[in-house]
C-alpha cells in the first residue's frame, strides 16, 4: 500500500489496505505507519473516497487479494 501510494495512486494504496485486511483478517491499527498511512490518504482522498477503495480491496476473494498485491 505504501509503494502505491508513493508512487501517486492513493485510491491504490487505500484498496490495498482493504486487500491486506482480507487476507489477514483484521488491518492491523496497532502498527504505527499502517494507521499513519491510512490517516494520509483519508485526509487526501476524502473520507468517502478512502472507504470505498478500502472496501472494494477488502470485499475481494482472497486469491485475487493475493494476485493483486503480486503486481
């Protein structure tokens, strides 16, 4: 998600949030830099914005999940 996000795609690096939560379950809060880039690109995309491309990475079948993070 971070990569995604440097390199100017934050919808991306939001949707790859919602990937990772697919596949571990949960996004993990707890590590500083995930909740600090998720913050980021609330505050840069819009609220509304952020949650959709975070629940449209979430709502992916974990293979797919996996294949997307791969590229």
């Amino acid at each position: 998600a971070a990569i995604r996000a440097l390199r100017g795609d934050p919808a991306g690096a939001a949707t790859a949030l919602g990937m990772s939560q697919a596949l571990r379950g949960v996004l993990d809060r707890g590590e500083p830099d995930v909740t600090a880039l998720a913050v980021r690109l609330a505050a840069e995309l819009g609220e509304d914005a952020y949650t959709a491309a975070f629940e449209r990475g979430a709502r992916l079948p974990r293979q797919e999940a996996v294949e997307a993070l791969s590229r």
